[in-house]
C-alpha cells in the first residue's frame, strides 16, 4: 500500500510593488486610476485614487517599471476592504483572469481616447 501525503496547495508569489494602475468596469467607458500594494501572477492589490466601488467585473493596465509595457488584464474584484472613512477611496483586491504585455503607449493611448468619447 503507497500511502501519499497531500501537499497545500500552492501559493502563488505575491510582491509589493507601488505602480501606476488604470482600471475600468467591463460596461463603463471611462477609466479610473490607482495604485498597485501587491502585485502576483493571478491578481492586485489596489489603492483607488478615488472614492466609489469598482464593478465586479474589470479590465486592468498596471505600468511595469524598466520597461515600455504594461500588464493588461480581465478579471474580478474578490474582495473590498472598507476603510474607516467612508468618503476614503477604496483598496480593493482582484482577481486576473487572463492578462498580457501591451506597450505602455498603445495602453495609455486607448485610455485618453476612452476618456475623450
């Protein structure tokens, strides 16, 4: 008889990193912006740089440093951490769904003509 011990699932790595963040709802045309706490292979933390809760469902660009690009993705919000102040703006968690490496200037390209619709 083999006997076999079962492994915790694995984590993936999660790093601080304080970077420039786009997001928007799945059905909203205007983008909002934050700031990344942690960042890892299958989600964000946020800093929202103002107040409102995201929809569930969004769309994200977080800048990379060192380089001209930046990670683009779908996913979920699957957690929101309420602050004391209720006029704070939101930190909030999301989950990636799929993402990719665009060029920092197509991405910052297509949100100021999103926002000039």
């Amino acid at each position: 008889m083999v006997v076999r011990q079962r492994r915790p699932p694995t984590r993936s790595s999660d790093y601080t990193l304080c970077l420039p963040v786009w997001y928007r709802g799945t059905n909203e045309a205007e983008w909002h912006t934050g700031l990344s706490r942690r960042v890892s292979s299958t989600g964000a933390l946020i800093d929202a740089d103002e107040p409102g809760v995201p929809s569930e469902r969004l769309i994200v660009a977080i800048e990379l440093p060192s380089v001209s690009g930046c990670l683009v993705g779908c996913g979920r919000v699957i957690r929101l951490i309420e602050s004391a102040d209720a006029t704070a703006p939101p930190t909030f968690a999301i989950r990636i769904d799929q993402y990719r490496l665009d060029r920092r200037e197509d991405v910052l390209r297509r949100v100021v003509e999103d926002s000039l619709r």
